[in-house]
C-alpha cells in the first residue's frame, strides 16, 4: 500500500487559494503594495506642509489635511508601512522564541515547568497594561512596541509547541532514537518540531492581527510611535482630538487598519482550516 503524504508548503499554498485566502492575501499585499509605494504616492513626503489645515478629503488629499496642513493619506500610507515593518518582524521573532521556550521542556523537564510559569505570568497582563510596562522601562517608540509585541505573543507560541511536545514525546520513533542515542537537541529539532509548524504558523497570522491592535492601542495612550514619524495608531491618537472638525482625520486610518486586520484573519482563518480540515 503507498502512504501519500502532503507537503506543507503545498498545503499552505492551497489554502491561500481558497476564496477566504485568496480574499485575504489580496487585501494584505494590496496594503502592502500601497505602504511600498509611499514614497511614490507621496513624494513630498509625510511631513510636507500645505496651506489648508483641518481641510475637507478632495482629490488628492483624499483623507483630508491634519492641523498643520499635511496629507493624512500620505501619513497614513506611511503609517500602514511602519505597521507592517513592525508586526513583520515583531512576530516571526516572538514565534521562533516562544516555539524553542515550549520545546524546551524535552531538554529538561525542571526547565519546561518553570518556563510555563513564566509565561503563564504573562499571559496574566493585559496587552495594553503590558505594553505600558514595557514602555515605561525602555521609553516609548518603535522598540518599545516591538519588545511589547515579542513578548505578548510567546505564551500563545509557547503553549503550541508544549503542546506538540506532549503529544509526540512518547511516539514510538521518538524513543527509538533516544534508545540509539541520538541528543536530545536533535530530536526536537528533527522529530518534535516539524509537528508543532503547523498551528505555529497559523498563530503567527494570529499574531500579526494582535500586533497591529497592540501598536494602535499602545500610540493611542501616546506611548507607541512618537512625532511626528507617523503609524496608524498615532494618527488615530491625534485626530481624535479634531473629529468633530476633520472626521476624516480619523476614518481614513482607522479604516486602513481595519482593512489589514481583516484581511490577516481571512489568511489565519484559511490556514486554520487547511491545517484542521
């Protein structure tokens, strides 16, 4: 009898065929193509000055100018691209740590146990009470949303990979190389890990959307992004204060942030279900 197996990457990639996938991954490179293109869409830049403040959305300025007269589109695409640098670099590290942290425990059991704790701890602190943790210790700014964001996503990663360790540590093949004498590093990395890649990646899409909730409640208190470098959440931090004036100071950047989170939970949901038929 021939055993046909799947190759992950072929499921990943049929997934994100699917409408729901294909839905999503459309919407986040069409953001990301527009981030990209910032400094061709808005070449005087996101800090070029104009006449008008707090004017109305008009063709270009299609969000409308803040209260010094600059672009909010042009801010915003800026933004949407300190966005996704942030979370784009932010989760793959919290996924790689926090995946080793949950696997750690094959090395040592005393050390897994104290792990767990450790991130149960974390798990404790709210997103924003953590952030405004991290803010106060390091200073608030780029760095300070991407240790936030780290550090918030390890439980989640964590508790996946324990989990794969559980479930595969007693398998027939994984004591058959402990008996040959095989380390015990190399067994997790060749035996344990490739079983926990699956809901790993399915939580960093996951993760992605918490970071970009992170980022905009963490500017919106004043501690993320500082001026006047831009991010969506700043923007939303200011206008809020000139809404009844400019209302599109508000809505055009919170619908781009609305828009990327909705299209990262279409790719999670996709890969969800390729991963959990």
């Amino acid at each position: 009898m021939t055993v046909l197996t799947t190759r992950p990457g072929s499921r990943y990639a049929a997934a994100l065929r699917t409408p729901r996938g294909l839905a999503g991954l459309l919407l986040v490179g069409g953001l990301a193509l527009l981030a990209l293109l910032a400094p061709v869409l808005a070449p005087g830049g996101y800090d070029a000055q104009g006449g008008a403040a707090l004017a109305p959305a008009s063709w270009p300025a299609l969000f409308g100018t803040d209260e010094l007269g600059r672009d909010v589109l042009a801010r915003a695409l800026y933004g949407l691209r300190t966005d996704l640098t942030l979370v784009g670099l932010a989760v793959p590290v919290s996924a790689a740590l926090g995946t080793l942290l949950g696997l750690a425990g094959f090395l040592s059991r005393g050390l897994g146990t104290l792990i767990q704790r450790c991130l149960d701890v974390i798990l404790g602190f709210p997103s924003l009470i953590l952030g405004i943790c991290v803010a106060l210790v390091v200073g608030a700014g780029w760095w300070a949303l991407f240790i936030a964001i780290v550090i918030y996503g390890l439980p989640a990663f964590g508790r996946l990979a324990r989990a794969s360790l559980l479930s595969q540590a007693q398998r027939e093949y994984v004591l058959a190389a402990e008996i040959m004498g095989v380390p015990r590093p190399t067994i997790m990395l060749r035996h344990i890990l490739p079983h926990a890649l699956d809901p790993v990646i399915v939580q960093v899409a996951v993760g992605m959307v918490s970071g970009v909730f992170l980022e905009s409640s963490l500017s919106i208190v004043g501690l993320g992004i500082q001026p006047p470098e831009p991010s969506l959440g700043a923007l939303l931090n200011t206008g809020m204060r000139f809404m009844t004036a400019q209302q599109c100071y508000v809505l055009g950047p919170a619908l781009l942030l609305l828009l990327l989170a909705f299209g990262l939970t279409l790719i999670s949901d996709a890969l969800n279900e390729a991963v959990h038929p």
